[in-house]
C-alpha cells in the first residue's frame, strides 16, 4: 500500500499552492551524510550529473564539494531517480541537506510514489527525517519521511479544494 493516497495529497503536489519547486531537507546534517547521500546515488544506479557553475564533471568527495569558499561557483547535484523525474541537491552547507523537485514531473499516484520512494530512500540511508515545504517556506513541512514510522507521512492538513 502507498504511503500516501493522491486523493489526500494533491493540494500539496499542485505547483501553484506549492512553488513549482517545493523545498525538500534534512537538517541536522553533516559531511558524512552528504557523502552518504553521493554514495546512495551511485549505489542506486540513479543517473546523475555533477556540476560547477554550470560545467559538467565528475563527483568529488562530498568534504571538497562542502570545503569550498563561500563566494564559489554554484554547485549542482542533478540526480533522477527515475526518468521524466529531477531532483536537484545544492550542497552549500554540511549542517543541512537541501535539494528541490519539480511538481510538475510528479502528478497523480505515481507522482506521489516515485517523490515518497525518494525521501524514504534518503530517510532510511541516513537513519534521519526528510521533510518537504513549501517553495520558501521552510519550518513549515507538509509532508516528509519519519523514521519512527519508516514511512512517509502528512506533517500537516491539506486544503483540498
């Protein structure tokens, strides 16, 4: 059974209630749960692409990609768990793991499958919550992967309109 039910979720995969690119985090995090997480993609097989400032190339330890200055280059992890689907991590800081999807590449169930499948993934690998907000609304998660439940679960009600 799925964890959740588009039924009871839609609100919260429709791109103009959310920001196109809703927020996606673990905090709490640190280098070790970066390398983690660059260990999971590969383990995975999921494809992946690694960039700086927009050029292309091959994926460091997650310390040199944390240890870099402040007004660096930006830094993409482009990584898609399954086809039709991206989900960008922005490694700018070890305390925290951002990363955001797109909402419109996850509508109906199998949009809700595919992005729970994903954050239970993470959630299971580093043993820690992966929570999603809105585009910009972080401390306000809606939904997110539980530990304790081993499950994603809703974090607050939806509107349903």
């Amino acid at each position: 059974m799925p964890d959740l039910l588009w039924d009871d979720v839609q609100d919260f995969f429709d791109p103009d209630l959310m920001g196109a690119l809703p927020d996606m985090s673990v905090e709490d995090a640190s280098v070790e749960d970066w390398q983690a997480v660059f260990d999971l993609v590969r383990l995975r097989g999921w494809t992946w692409e690694y960039s700086v400032g927009g050029v292309v190339g091959p994926l460091p330890p997650a310390a040199e990609v944390l240890s870099r200055p402040a007004d660096a280059e930006t830094v993409d992890l482009r990584v898609w768990p399954v086809p039709g689907v991206l989900v960008i991590f922005r490694p700018m800081s070890a305390d925290e793991i951002d990363f955001d999807v797109d909402l419109r590449e996850l509508q109906g169930q199998a949009g809700v499958d595919t992005l729970c499948g994903f954050l239970a993934a993470i959630g299971r690998w580093l043993g820690k919550p992966v929570v999603m907000t809105a585009e910009g609304d972080y401390g306000n998660p809606m939904l997110g992967f539980v530990p304790a439940a081993d499950r994603v679960v809703l974090l607050a009600k939806p509107r349903l309109s």
